[in-house]
C-alpha cells in the first residue's frame, strides 16, 4: 500500500458529537530501530514484542464546531489534569495526519490519557499514548465510513501512529510485530507494523518481560534527538545493516525456539542502540550505573544457573529482563534476592507477550 491508499474520497456518514475510547501496549524491541528519514521513515526495520500490562488507555471526545474556521482546537488531558506541555506534540500529530483525516479540523477535541507505567522513562509511552489516540481517531473515522474492513482499519491505525511516534505503529497489533521494508519479509512496509507473518515457536507466546524501573524520571536526551544524531553518525551506515542481517538472523530462531541464539541477538541489539548514542556527536548516556549494575548480575546469573534470562534496553535507563514463563519462578526470586535494590524505590513491573490494542 501506498500514502494515497489511505485517503479515503468521501464520507457516507457524519456526526455533530462523539466519543471513543481504546487501550494501547507498549512494546520492546527485540531489533532495534534507531535512526529515521523524514515522514517517520525508519533507516532500517525492527521487530518488537507488543506487551500486555504496559500500556495508555485514552478517550477522545469530539464536538463539531458550531462555526468552522481553520484552528486545531484540541485539550489534553493527562491522568485527569490539563497538559498544556503535551499539546505542541499533539498538534503536530494532527497536522500530520491531516490529509488522510480531513476532518480533524472541523471538531473540538478533548483526549484524556492516563498510563499504567511511568511516563517518560524509556518503556515507550508515546509509542502507546500515540497508538491509542490513532486507534480513537481511526474509531472517528469508520464512524463516517461503516463499509471500513477491519484490515484497513487498523493498517490505517499503524500507518497514522507511526507520524505520532515511528515505534507507536508496532503498538496495534501483537503478539510480534515487524516494521520496516525487510527483502526476506513479504508485505514489509515502511509505512506501518506488520503481525510478523513466519513460524513462531511456542516458547515466544507467552514470553516474560520484568521491567526494572532503574529511573522514573523523564530521560536527558529525547528519541527524536537521538534518532536524529544518526544523520552524520560514523557508524550509521554499518548500524543499519547489522540491524537489517540480525532481522534475518531471528527468522530460524523464531521458528526453532533456540534461545541461546535469541539472547545473544536481543543483548547485543540493545548493547549496539546504546552504543550509538555514545558514539554520537553531541554523545549522551541514558544508561545509570544500576542500569550496569543489573546487566553484569544478568551475565552472572545465566552462567551460574544456566536460565535463558537474558536484558534489552530502549532509549532509557531501564532494563528488560526477558525469559520463558516456565522459568518465572525462579527468576521472580532471583529479582527480589538480588536484583530489585537497583531499582528506583525497589518498583518494577512485570509483564509479558500480549495481543495488541484493544476497544475499551
């Protein structure tokens, strides 16, 4: 599909009021994405775990305007107070998805947000803040046209999500989410998260992530500017394929359910990302010592007790801890024995592999 697929003629339908109201997860990365070119295009494809705990539930309220003039007109509302701070972000959303969603300036728009995880803190909060309002908006949209598929309707949602926040278009749907043009991966797109369309062993379907809150405060550096550092970065082009060749590399582990080579893949994915802000210029760290600290207790312990518990990191201090649920037991004692004192106020969050949005 192309840009133009996604403007749709005309509407059969209006309405003068409404609300709609969806959740949206969070997701991981397994291969990263870091770096973009303009219109939110990732320089290389990623695959993700969409979760099912961490994620914003949002509500969007529309009244059509009793008189129309050319203005955004829109209130955000962030577990339950005015954001004044989030609107800028929000209203460059709305001019981007403007010519796919004419209507957005016709209506007054009220969107109430909350997140069951902290906000800003490198668990991707405006990858499902961003899916969530897409999925309201597109909820708008099918409203206007009833004769929308369901195929459409949330390719659409990936597609608008992806210009709110490149990561958010992974956030749709789930379990395994792939984005990006990928030569191996049939109907890979630029444009939106596609469900990762090969063989998944059983061991990935209800897959583990303990998310070790190391910092719940707002990170140093945005993923906008990061990713923008990869413009003149030394090491971009060389990033991109590695990230591109470890894509192809998880197809047979995907399949086979071999976790050494899965973690192998997954730590060094992470390590890399951080890699890359450090080697940047200007340079940034968003790793904390516990961040290090927990990594090098990970190491310990997998080479000690032989568990497939492995770490990834997104564009934060926090760590991942990624495992099968048959082993869930043990590594939830072995968190709070030796692990949760790097947290922040000893708060963690566990987690595992889920199903996509969902209409509340």
């Amino acid at each position: 599909m192309t840009e133009s697929d996604f403007v749709l003629p005309s509407y059969a339908f209006s309405a003068d009021a409404g609300k709609t109201q969806w959740s949206a997860p969070s997701n991981i990365a397994l291969v990263k994405y870091w770096g973009k070119y303009p219109s939110q295009i990732p320089a290389n494809a990623s695959v993700s775990f969409t979760l099912n705990n961490c994620k914003s539930e949002t509500t969007l309220t529309y009244i059509k305007k009793s008189k129309a003039d050319k203005d955004l007109r829109i209130k955000v509302f962030f577990e339950g107070e005015l954001k004044d701070s989030f609107l800028p972000k929000v209203e460059t959303f709305f001019l981007r998805i403007e010519p796919y969603l004419p209507f957005v300036r016709d209506y007054n728009f009220e969107i109430n947000t909350s997140n069951t995880f902290p906000h800003s803190s490198g668990i991707a909060s405006s990858a499902s803040g961003m899916a969530a309002l897409a999925l309201c908006l597109m909820e708008m949209e099918r409203r206007f046209n009833k004769s929308m598929t369901d195929e459409f309707f949330y390719r659409k949602a990936s597609f608008l999500a992806r210009l709110g926040s490149g990561s958010a278009c992974r956030s749709i749907k789930g379990s395994l989410v792939e984005w990006g043009i990928q030569k191996s991966i049939p109907n890979s797109s630029n444009l939106y998260g596609i469900e990762y369309p090969f063989e998944v062993h059983k061991v990935f379907k209800n897959y583990q992530d303990t998310i070790l809150l190391v910092h719940k405060g707002v990170k140093t550096v945005s993923s906008s500017v990061g990713h923008n550092l990869m413009n003149d970065h030394p090491y971009a082009k060389q990033r991109f394929e590695q990230a591109q060749a470890n894509l192809s590399k998880l197809k047979p582990v995907f399949a086979s359910g071999d976790l050494k080579k899965f973690i192998e893949i997954v730590e060094s994915e992470a390590l890399n990302l951080h890699a890359m802000m450090m080697s940047s210029l200007p340079y940034f760290v968003l790793m904390k010592p516990n961040t290090l600290e927990i990594i090098e207790r990970v190491w310990e312990h997998r080479q000690k007790s032989g568990s497939h518990l492995c770490f990834t990191l997104d564009a934060g201090a926090n760590v991942h801890l990624l495992y099968p649920e048959e082993e869930k037991e043990i590594i939830k004692d072995f968190i709070e024995k030796e692990l949760v004192a790097y947290c922040e106020n000893g708060h963690y969050i566990c987690d595992h592999v889920g199903s996509g949005a969902k209409k509340m």
